[in-house]
C-alpha cells in the first residue's frame, strides 16, 4: 500500500493525489473562507467586505477556469496545476498573517486562479493518468472529494477555534496542512518524461450552439447563481437567526457530508433516467434548501437546508459538464468555454446582489428568495428545453 501510494502511475495514488489536491485548491484556498466566516465577521469583515472577498475569488476562479480550457498541451497541464497548488497555500498564508483588506482583495482573486488549476486542471490531469477502461466512476470517487474537502478543513478549522485558537491560527494551520498536500500532490500527478501529444485542433462551430445548447447554458447560469449564495454565506444565514445562533458551523458540516457521495450518486441516477430530468430534480431540491433558512427557525429543518445544498451543488456540475461533454463530442473547448463562463458570471454576480438585499432589507431572506427565484427560472427552462433535446449519447 506504501509503495502504491508513491507510484506515481498508480491508480490508487492518483485518486489519492486528486482528492488531496480538492482539499488543497477548492477546501483550504476556497470553502475554509465560508467556515471561519462566523469567526471573521465578529471582529473583522462585515456583509459588504464579504461579498466582495467572495466576488473577487469567484472572479479569480472564472478567469482560471476560462484560461484552462484552452490549454490543450499535458505537459503544459502539469505546470500550471503545480503552479495552482503553490498560489493555493500561498494566498492562504496572506489570510493569516495580515488584515490589509487590499491584500486579501489580491489574494482572493489569485486563490481563485490557483483554485481553477487545481479543479480544472488537476482533474483533467487525473482523468488523463488513470490507467482503466471506463474512467467515469473513478472520476467520480475524484468528485468526492470536493465534499472531503469542505468536511475536512471545516473540522480543521472547528479544532483550531475550539482549541482557544483564533482565526489567524486558522489560516496558519490550513496552510501549514497545505504544504504536504502540495508536496505530494505535485509528485503523483505529473510525469517521468515529456509527454509527445498529437496537436489537438478544434474549430469554431456555431452550429454546436442549438436552441437547446443555449437553454442549458442559461440553466447553468442560474446554477451558478444558486451555488455561490450559500457557498459564500450560509453559516452567516444560519447563525442570523434568532435561536440559531452557532447552527451555522453545524449546518455547514452537514454540506461538506452530503457532498462526498452526491456526485456518484446523481451521475448513476443520471445513467438510468437521463441527464435533463436528473438535472431537474437536483436544482428542485436545491431551491428546496435555498429557501428554508428563509421560512423556519427548525433546527431539523435548517440542518435539512444543508444536506440539500451539499446534496446538489457538486452533483449539479457534474451533470451539466457530463452532458456538455456528450453534446460535444469530438469538439468540447467552445462549448465548456461557454458553459463555464455562464457559471462564473452567476458566481461573480450572486455575492454583490446579496449584499445590497442585505443592506436593503436587514436580513438575508430577500437574497434567499431572489436565489431561489433564479434557479426556479433555471428549472423551468428545463423543463420547457426537454422538446429541444437531441437524443442523448449513451455513456458507453
């Protein structure tokens, strides 16, 4: 077991490197932020400064993600995935150390990058390494790890605060962890040798762009919408309401558990009922969760909210860019560039809007019901696309 963890062609060692590199570039340098947000906002941030830490890193995030679905090139791959896992403890480190607001601005905009690389980038690099004939339910243990991901730091981050720690020592025990996951995940998922690559051309085809295309584009827009609301603030929600205080830390626990099986889990469902209804139900059941913070102070219920949103989120990307993959076919750059700049916009986007409901109406069920609103829109196009749909590609 030892020598396969080291084996760099391993096949348990690479599922390994890429869920540890999810821990690294998506749960330290992105969800460890929405953990210690309780902790920040009392002596700290405040509502505003928040959701312009949390537009800039999601802004970050877009640039990377646009940016590496053109890189074509393995070798080039593996450069900028290590270069992602070095941004990934570095901009964590600024978080510790100081509380220039610029410098966190700064650092928040290049954690997103570096978070892009590991995500997008390092999963490519994965799915790439495995050595297997079907790669997809491997790919989707790899998934896993973006709920191992927010479950572990938000324990890392519990200890250190429960421990007498402040958020300061936070950060500086999510980098220190960091530093070996980087170590590691940069041996195992790179190269013995320079990898020679056929030169990959792929033109522009508006005619990819169908009626039906583009009602899934604008689906995952408000996807996206849907995601980052309670990406970025839910603990907050959570802890602003009265009773609840403390609840928000518990809620944000039950997201990171619900995440580690949705995506096996959606994508089997997905393989027997097809993509479109599965994707339906899934954003149905996070409109569900969206809106209970706004509608109950039950403790069970709120707890529900969390396992909805966990439940979904990760499963919801997978879906759309499973199904984008098989429209596309032999030609996937145009396509997923399109997909994945929908997506960050309703990233970028959803934290400011939030804010002014916020200050607007002096709580967060404003923001909440506007959310869920979006993604409904999102559902009812959907539904009203199914007529578009070409016959979807079967997964073998």
């Amino acid at each position: 077991m030892h020598t396969r963890l080291l084996n760099r062609n391993s096949n348990l060692a690479i599922l390994t490197a890429g869920i540890l590199s999810l821990i690294l570039g998506i749960g330290i340098a992105r969800f460890a932020f929405t953990s210690l947000l309780p902790a920040m906002m009392e002596r700290y941030l405040d509502v505003t400064a928040t959701g312009v830490l949390a537009s800039v890193n999601f802004a970050g995030y877009l640039s990377g993600a646009i940016f590496a679905v053109f890189i074509r090139d393995i070798n080039t791959k593996v450069r900028y995935f290590r270069l992602g896992m070095l941004l990934s403890v570095l901009t964590t480190l600024v978080l510790a150390l100081t509380e220039n607001q610029m410098l966190w601005i700064l650092s928040r905009i290049i954690a997103g990058f570096g978070t892009a690389m590991g995500m997008v980038v390092g999963s490519a690099i994965v799915m790439y390494k495995l050595d297997m004939e079907d790669k997809t339910k491997a790919m989707g243990i790899h998934f896993s790890g973006i709920g191992i991901a927010i479950l572990v730091t938000d324990l890392i981050s519990k200890a250190v605060l429960t421990s007498g720690g402040d958020w300061h020592r936070a950060w500086l025990t999510l980098s220190l962890v960091g530093i070996p996951l980087a170590l590691y995940t940069t041996y195992i998922l790179s190269f013995d040798r320079h990898i020679q690559q056929a030169a990959q051309q792929h033109k522009f085809d508006i005619s990819i762009f169908s009626p039906f295309v583009i009602l899934l584009t604008v689906a995952y827009f408000t996807e996206g919408v849907g995601f980052v609301v309670q990406a970025t603030f839910l603990p907050d929600i959570i802890d602003s309401i009265p009773g609840l205080e403390g609840w928000g830390s518990r809620t944000w626990t039950m997201v990171g558990l619900a995440g580690i099986p949705s995506c096996i889990l959606w994508m089997r469902l997905a393989h027997r009922f097809g993509s479109i209804p599965i994707i339906i139900l899934a954003m149905a059941l996070q409109v569900i969760g969206i809106l209970l913070p706004a509608l109950t102070d039950s403790i069970p219920l709120i707890l529900l909210s969390g396992l909805l949103y966990g439940g979904t989120f990760v499963g919801l990307v997978a879906l759309f860019l499973n199904l984008g993959g098989k429209i596309a076919a032999h030609n996937p750059v145009v396509l997923m560039g399109a997909f994945t700049t929908a997506y960050g916009i309703g990233q970028v986007t959803a934290p400011l809007y939030s804010v002014a409901l916020v200050h607007y109406s002096g709580s967060y069920d404003a923001a909440l019901y506007l959310t869920a609103a979006i993604v409904s829109a999102g559902v009812l196009l959907l539904w009203y696309g199914k007529q578009y749909q070409p016959r979807e590609p079967s997964d073998s």
